[in-house]
C-alpha cells in the first residue's frame, strides 16, 4: 500500500539511491539547502530534489516510519 508524501530524495546519475520522508516542503526544502551549503556537493552527477511521490513505509528500528521504496 503507497502514501503518498514529500521525499528528499538523492540523485546519483539520474537514479534515486537515496530517499527520507519530510512532514512539509518548507521542510525539505530547509534540510536541502542545509546539505547543498555544507558543500554535499559531488562531481559525480549528484542531486538533491524535493518531490511529492508514493512511497511505501516500514516502521524502522526508532518507531518512526521510514521510506522503504518509492512506488511511482
């Protein structure tokens, strides 16, 4: 079953490897800018995007939901 929710997502060479649930797009938008500016930048053909997608969750080992896949 798929939420749909914001993900920051990581980008490497087009393909998403990389991907946390945010409660807002302020939010993520904040948590990027705090990377990009930290200099989590790469020559490898990296990026960071805030996206509204489906997801599937799993609780993680902290209770928390976590974003296991991205459905769409």
């Amino acid at each position: 079953m798929g939420v749909v929710t914001i993900v920051l997502i990581l980008y490497l060479g087009g393909e998403a490897i990389e991907y946390t649930e945010r409660n807002t797009i302020s939010e993520c938008l904040g948590v990027k800018r705090k990377i990009e500016r930290l200099g989590w930048k790469d020559t490898r053909n990296t990026r960071y995007a805030c996206e509204k997608r489906e997801v599937e969750l799993e609780t993680g080992p902290d209770g928390k939901p976590q974003v296991v896949k991205l459905l769409d």
